[in-house]
C-alpha cells in the first residue's frame, strides 16, 4: 500500500507502507517514518492499493480517512506474526533484521479508519479486441529494426 500523509510544513510525503488486516481492521506498520508523526498530529493522509499488469487488469482502491494508533495489546502482540505470514516465509532471509530493527526503531502501528473509499476494477470493462501499435520516439529509430533485419 502507497500513503500520502501531509506534512507540518504542507508538503506530501509518500512511501510505501506494510500493513496486515485483524478482523476487519486494516492496521498499517509504521517504523521511524514521518507517517506517525504526521499521523499522530492529526493530520491529512490517503492511500491506495491496486494491482495489475497493464491497462486490462488493473483494480485497486482509493482510501481516505483518519489513523487511529493502535495501542491494545491484543493486537499489537498478534501484528508480527501477521507481518511474517503476508510477507515472509520460514528462513527468509531477511525476517530476522525486519523484525530487529521494529524493536529497535519503536515500531508503531496504526488502525486505517476510512472515511471514504473509491475502487476501480478494469478487468469488468469491455475491451475491444485489437493489435496495439506503439509510436517510438525519433531519437529511438535507430535502435528499431525494419522488415528484413536491417536498421530503420
């Protein structure tokens, strides 16, 4: 998932941001980023998550809305083993330094509270049937090769 959240001095900062879903809460994994700063001031923030290889069969959803830090324990202790499930696997190489670094980083966690979602989905649309034609720019004609195997 890619995050906006707003800055104090009205700047943008986006980064991509890993998170895990507990029930029906969606809770975002913040290390020492300007996220939780900005997120604990209050401040605005969205978010988007989609997929998709091309035009045809990208899908996605648009999130606005407030984070809320999550301080119940009951959540905070079961967060690591749902990060390890969706993102690593037994001997990965690099679970250990993941979850290190959370400790000593004062990993933080925060609920999305959505106050207003769009989503998209390409692959329900009808798409005519048809060859693609590319255009390449002129500086790049000399890279293209023409019927015959010589350069255009």
């Amino acid at each position: 998932m890619r995050v906006a959240s707003l800055n104090k001095d009205g700047s943008i900062y986006l980064s991509p941001i890993w998170y895990a879903v507990t029930g029906e809460r969606l809770i975002m994994v913040v290390d020492s980023s300007r996220h939780g700063d900005n997120f604990k001031a209050g401040r605005a923030f969205s978010a988007v998550v989609d997929q998709g290889d091309d035009y045809r069969s990208l899908s996605g959803l648009t999130i606005v809305g407030e984070a809320k830090e999550v301080t119940d324990p009951a959540i905070v202790s079961v967060m690591p083993d749902l990060l390890f499930e969706k993102y690593f696997y037994v001997g990965h190489p690099h679970a250990e330094s993941y979850f290190e670094f959370g400790e000593w980083s004062g990993r933080r966690y925060f609920e999305l509270v959505p106050t207003k979602m769009v989503g998209w989905d390409s692959r329900e649309n009808t798409h005519a049937q048809g060859r693609e034609r590319h255009t390449f720019p002129r500086q790049l004609a000399s890279r293209l090769y023409e019927r015959g195997g010589e350069r255009g």
